[in-house]
C-alpha cells in the first residue's frame, strides 16, 4: 500500500493512506490548500509530496 505526506522545510505531515486526505490537510502544516470552488489542490512553494511503500496488514 502507498502512503502519502507533505514536507515543508520546518514541518512535517502524517502519512495518509490517499493522497486526496493529505492534500486535505497539507494546510494544518502550511504545505498548501484545497480551493473548494474549482476542486484543485495548490502547493505552496518549496513544498514536496513524499511517497512510502508499506505492507498491508
């Protein structure tokens, strides 16, 4: 199963088990938002998605 988190450089997100929930909550973190309107994510600069590969239980 992939897993999903933001990284901004002073912070770090929990690993989601989508990237539609991280992309969720990147703004707890200031990673980026959710524009409601148009239904699109926006990362902030300087900003990357990380990705790990973890076994299903």
């Amino acid at each position: 199963m992939t897993v999903f988190r933001f990284v901004t450089p002073h912070r770090r997100g929990k690993w989601y088990p989508d990237l539609k929930l991280a992309q969720r909550f990147a703004n707890a973190i200031g990673a980026g938002f959710w524009e409601k309107r148009s239904g699109r994510f926006y990362q902030y600069p300087g900003t990357r998605l990380e990705t790990a590969n973890v076994p299903d239980v």
